[in-house]
C-alpha cells in the first residue's frame, strides 16, 4: 500500500513539474556562428518565447564541424526540456548522408517544431542572355556542358537545390565549388560562373541593386522577402520542385512529451506575430511552425530527399 502511494504521488510530482515547465531558464545550443541563418532565427523566436513562457532563453553558440558539434552536444544533453537545439539542415538531414556523424538526428533528438524557412533564388549576371526561365533553361539545354553554376560548397544545401534543379530541368552543366555564397556570387556577377543558387538572403541586396537577375525562388510559393518574384516550379514549369533551407527547434529524445507539446504551441503563436514577420523578411527568411510529430515527418522526408539527391548526382566530400 504504502508503495502504490509512493508511485502515485510520484506520479502527481511529476504531471505538477510538467504543468510548471519552464520553471528555469532554457539554454539552446546554436551549432553556428554569431550571424548565420540558424543563429538569427533561433535569437528571433527565442526572444518572444522568453516573453510568452516568462523564463529566459539563452543562447550558446557551438560551431563546428559543419553543425555537428553542437547538435551531438544537444544529442547527449539530459531529456528535461531546458537544454534545447536550434536545428537546421545541414547537420540533420543532409550530412547523415555524407559523412559519418556521432548522432542518429532520427533517433536521438526529439524534434519540436519548425521555426523558419529560408527560400533561395536562382541567379544570374545581369547581362545573361535570358530574359526569363524559359529562355534560360533553353539557351542552357541547347549547349551541354558549356554552362557552369556554383555553389558555397560541395555538399552545401546551396548545391543541394542546385543539383536538383538541374536534374528536374535536364540540364548539363559544370559545378565549380567555393569556400562560401560570397565568393560564389562574386563570380557569377562577373560573369565568370554562368548561374547559382542561392538564399535570398544572400543574393536580394544584388538582386535589387540590379547586380544579379533572378528567374525565380526554390520554393513552391513565392517568398515575401522577394516579392514579386515567381516560384521556379512555376516560372521554369517544373512542378514539384520545392526548397527551402529550415529551421527548428528540437530537444534530447526522451523529453517529456508534454514540454515538445508546450513549446510547439508557444512557436506557433509566436510566428504569428506581425513583428516577427517583417523581422524575418529583411534577413530573407519566411515563418514556419508544425506540431513535433508533423516535424518529425518532415525531417523523415527531407533526409530521404537530400539522400536521393546525394545519389543520382554522385555527390562525395573528403572527410
């Protein structure tokens, strides 16, 4: 009897901490440097979940190793919803493709939901002779092998988008590989490398400034950082092509499901947020948010696609 008490107030302890959660402040481990995508988005939506839950959100930045530092940190971090994960592509669905990494992102990480999406745009010089995607993907497929695009890096989502864009829209082309967006853009504004592609936050400073011309965004609706700008689905007539670098947040696995519950809806209503919009839109980047188990789906998915992806174009990286 005794015993049989003891698990039932064990049992009240425990359903009263997760109604008190959080009670303390919530460290979220950045797996990036001071502004990159991932760090900007996480800060973001960190602030207004500090105000909505009343406990502060601290963020760690832990770079290294293409994300993968700070994301097996997070990985191995005790499963009590106060030490947190801003996720992101690169480590979760991409590199478990490529390399060999200390974590299983499926199975050690308890995914909570999406925070951000980051659209990316084809681009070209200025003076490219196409005055749309059509005329461009034309002009391209009439000369094999001639045209090449580039890209912040071999297994980079920029190469990623690219190779894949180049599959659907059957093209030949030369992939030259640069040590980040800047020098990759820098050349295709010169006209040294013929297209890229790349995020809108990287490339709408030149798009506006007449610098680069676009043909289109990644993803399947257009992005309100580049309004006016068609998807490529539609403006190249390649349905079902549909990309956008993510953002999220995710915890040890074993957190409490109630804690993934709570502060899934806590994102939500913090996306909805009109200042969170606009701030969003000038680092090009459009809001996001799902339930932990949509999010879950959604990274099942992706690594599948980058894993296809990876495959048809033979993509490899030293180790």
């Amino acid at each position: 009897m005794k015993f049989l008490f003891f698990l039932f107030s064990l049992a009240l302890s425990f359903a009263a901490g997760a109604q008190q959660y959080p009670n303390r402040p919530i460290k979220v481990i950045i797996p990036w440097p001071p502004g990159q995508a991932t760090d900007i988005a996480a800060r973001i939506v960190g602030e207004k979940l500090s105000q909505q839950l009343g406990q502060p959100f601290i963020m760690e930045n832990k770079p290294g190793a293409g994300g993968s530092i700070g994301t097996d940190m997070v990985a191995k971090s005790a499963p009590d919803g106060y030490t947190l994960l801003a996720a992101s592509s690169g480590p979760i669905s991409i590199m478990p493709n490529l390399q060999k990494i200390p974590y299983d992102p499926l199975k050690d990480l308890a995914p909570i939901s999406l925070i951000a999406a980051a659209p990316f745009a084809l681009v070209v010089p200025a003076n490219f002779p196409a005055s749309n995607a059509k005329e461009f993907l034309a002009l391209v497929r009439a000369n094999p092998g001639k045209y090449t695009f580039a890209s912040s890096g071999t297994g980079a989502t920029a190469h990623m988008f690219a190779e894949l864009f180049n599959s659907m829209a059957q093209l030949k082309v030369v992939h030259i590989p640069y040590k980040g967006s800047v020098p990759a853009l820098t050349d295709v504004i010169g006209g040294q490398v013929a297209y890229a592609v790349e995020t809108v936050a990287a490339t709408g400073g030149f798009i506006k400034s007449g610098k680069l011309k676009t043909f289109g965004v990644t993803s399947a609706r257009p992005s309100a950082a580049l309004p006016g700008v068609p998807s490529l689905a539609e403006s190249a007539d390649l349905p079902g092509y549909d990309c956008a670098a993510w953002v999220g947040y995710a915890a040890p696995a074993g957190t409490p499901r109630d804690i993934l519950v709570k502060l899934a809806a806590e994102i939500a209503k913090a996306v909805q947020g009109a200042d969170l919009k606009d701030r969003y839109i000038a680092v090009g980047m459009d809001t996001a948010s799902n339930t932990p188990d949509e999010m879950m789906a959604y990274m099942r998915r992706e690594q599948d696609r980058y894993a296809t992806i990876i495959k048809n174009a033979n993509i490899k990286i030293e180790n």
